[in-house]
C-alpha cells in the first residue's frame, strides 16, 4: 500500500474532537452535541479556519 497522505491530529482541536466521539459513544445526538459545543462558544471547523486566516466567514 503506498500512502501519500498521513493524518496528524491538530494540538488546537484534538480535546474537542475526542470529546465528541465520547459524547456520541455515550449515545448523545448530534444536535445535543452541536448544541452543547455551541453553548459554550466552541467555534465550528468552518468558523475556526477562518479565525486562523483572521477573515471574516463569508458563510455569515
């Protein structure tokens, strides 16, 4: 198998990440997990991207 690609788990979002393959094994939905993560001012992978660029989300 010749792989090109390796997946390395970003330092800034692997806490939140691990997080919510917890809650969904714990059988949370994923709107309970999206409204939880968005209850605490957790920025989406979408949002965050754009945080890092410093733009502004053209997607609101």
């Amino acid at each position: 198998m010749n792989c090109r690609f390796i997946a390395l788990p970003d330092p800034e979002t692997v806490s939140i990440v691990k997080r919510i393959f917890h809650m969904r094994c714990m059988g949370n939905s994923f709107r309970s997990i999206a409204a939880a993560l968005n209850q605490e001012g957790i920025p989406s992978p979408r949002t965050l991207y754009y945080q890092q660029l410093k733009k502004k989300n053209i997607f609101f």
